[in-house]
C-alpha cells in the first residue's frame, strides 16, 4: 500500500509538471515506481543531497524532520522550501 503523504508528492509533481524536471524522492519502490509512472524522475533517499543541490523549489510532503543541516546547506540560496 502507498502511503498518503507518497501520493500528495505524485499529485504535487503532476500539477507542477510543466517544470522542466520534476524529481520525486521517496524511501519506498513502489512510490518511486508511481512517480515514474507520472513520467517524473525518481529516486530514493540515499540521492537526496544530489536532488537538492539542482532544485528550486522543494514540496516536502513527508510527516516529520527529513532535513537535517547538511541537507539545507546543499540546497541554493535561491530554492524554495515547502
């Protein structure tokens, strides 16, 4: 089963996919697999660092903390945290 909060980033990846590339990041297979589905990009949780450095605007959809501070610090000055 995929959990809700997965679904609410596909839905938010799939109203903003007028973006050149939309990049969902998700700790589960089968939320990945959804994502791609939805021809977005998607990776797991160990590429996070990488995604951040390139994003300018990130929907955290995740219940709790995902971001520590070596996190913040790879994401630009210019990126937009939700």
């Amino acid at each position: 089963m995929v959990p809700l909060y997965a679904l609410i980033a596909v839905f938010v990846a799939f109203r903003i996919s007028t973006a050149p590339t939309v990049t969902v990041v998700a700790r589960r297979s089968e939320s990945r697999l959804l994502a791609e589905l939805a021809n977005h990009r998607a990776v797991g949780f160990t590429r996070l660092g990488n995604v951040l450095e390139n994003s300018d605007v990130i929907f955290n959809t995740v219940p709790f903390r995902i971001f520590g501070k070596d996190e913040l610090s790879k994401m630009s000055k210019n990126s937009l945290y939700i």
